[in-house]
C-alpha cells in the first residue's frame, strides 16, 4: 500500500474468497465506495506481507510539485479513454494516434501496444528528463495516447506531457490490464504484461505472442528472471533451459 497527497495505491493477493470480502470491506467504506479496482489471477502468495509506504508522489516521477489533484482526481491530466473507445479514435483518427508507453523500457521488451513509442527510461524518474530532451517534439501535434501496467503511471505522465505543450493527450483507463480484461490478444496489444511481483508477466490468453528473447541463447521468451552477478542481482530475459534454478523475485 502506498500512501501520498496524490492519492493511494495498493495490491492485495490471497485466496478468491478472502480477496473478495476484502474488497467488500474496502467499498464499505464510503471514501473507497467507487474505487476502481482490477482484478488477475496469481498463485494466492504473490504479496506475502503487508507493508505500507508513505511517499510524496503517488508514482515517483521525481516532480511531486507539478502534480495538482483535486476531488475529481488529477487536474490537467489526459482524457480517459476505455477501452472501446480507444478502439474509437484509432478507427476515425488512424496514424495521427500514436501510443505512448508510460512504463519502463524493458517492461515493453515482452509487451507493447502496436507500434508504440516507448521511451528510453529505465526508472519512472527518467520520463521528465527525456519529456524535456526534445526528442519527442514532433508528437505535440498527434493524438496521444499514454498507456500503463493499471492506468496510475499514465494518469500522471499525461499531466506531465500536457504541461510541456502536448495538446492532445489520453490515457487508458485502467491501464493495459483493462484492456486485456475486454480484448484479450485480439486487440491492438501484442505479448506479455509484466507486473511486479513474483509472477513476473501475465498473459491475457493463450494466443498471446511472444515477443521477448532470451539474452543467451536467442530463444523467444516472455520470462523475466534475477540473474546473480558480481553486483547483486540483474533482472534478465533468460527461457527455461538458460534459467532453471534462477530466482523469479
């Protein structure tokens, strides 16, 4: 659970039955009454201990002064879109949407919306640097679309992209994992979602491609997993045979 003066995040995992009344409890609360909440299928252990975080952003972006909020969420942020309508814009606006993926590069290593941008940032605190890098100028006249894992990230990227002269900018609401619940892998999402816990990556059907590739042997693969090294532990596209006794968290 992450705690801040934007707003509050948090993941819950256990037992169906559990998570449900949990879930009941938290709307029965009249503050939480129309939460949004998003739901996946785990191993009941993914989250095996409570821990709650007060921080000063929501999403460490590194810019918790820019970020306005009010009653009604964020202010100045992206049109929300769900997903049927964003199926709408890109049918009436064609190659004038452009996606832009809010998450960490390697996340779109096994998973991406077609022909997405995705921005060189390996950490949520590189994206205002490389906003202001200029390297993205040329979108400030294209519908832009911000996408991530459940739609918090991009709820402040798009405010951030908003404030640096992007004019047209939407994000998907509630994230890729929305979208995966309506289209599956029949959509305009290809590959595996990486989540941070220890199931790593999640598919939204059988007929999800693989668009991963293993970094020692070139296998195609959507596994993320902890290889040890002289410096701690590297997070690596590694397939079952190239990987069979690494750690996944």
């Amino acid at each position: 659970i992450i705690v801040s003066p934007h707003g509050i995040n948090a993941t819950v995992g256990g037992d169906i039955e559990d998570v449900k009344r949990y879930v009941r409890g938290t709307r029965g609360y009249e503050p939480f009454r129309t939460a949004d909440i998003k739901w996946s299928d785990g191993l009941g252990n993914d989250f095996p201990r409570l821990s709650v975080k007060a921080r000063s952003e929501i999403v460490t972006f590194g810019a918790p002064d820019e970020l306005k909020v009010d009653e009604n969420g964020v202010v100045g942020g992206g049109v929300h879109l769900a997903p049927k309508e964003l199926h709408e814009l890109v049918d009436s606006r064609g190659d004038d949407v452009v996606f832009f993926d809010g998450r960490n590069a390697f996340e779109a290593e096994i998973g991406r919306f077609r022909d997405a941008v995705v921005p060189d940032v390996a950490t949520t605190r590189d994206f205002v640097d490389e906003l202001d890098s200029g390297k993205y100028d040329h979108l400030k006249g294209k519908a832009v679309v911000t996408y991530c894992t459940g739609g918090v990230r991009c709820e402040v990227l798009s405010s951030l992209m908003r404030s640096r002269g992007f004019g047209e900018v939407y994000q998907l609401d509630g994230g890729i994992v929305r979208y995966g619940e309506t289209f599956g892998d029949r959509g305009l999402w290809d590959g595996s979602l990486y989540v941070f816990d220890k199931r790593m990556n999640i598919e939204f059907s059988s007929e999800a491609k693989t668009l991963g590739v293993c970094v020692d042997c070139g296998t195609p693969t959507p596994r993320y997993r902890n290889r040890i090294d002289g410096d701690g532990r590297t997070l690596e596209l590694l397939c079952e045979s190239c990987s069979p006794d690494l750690e996944q968290d």
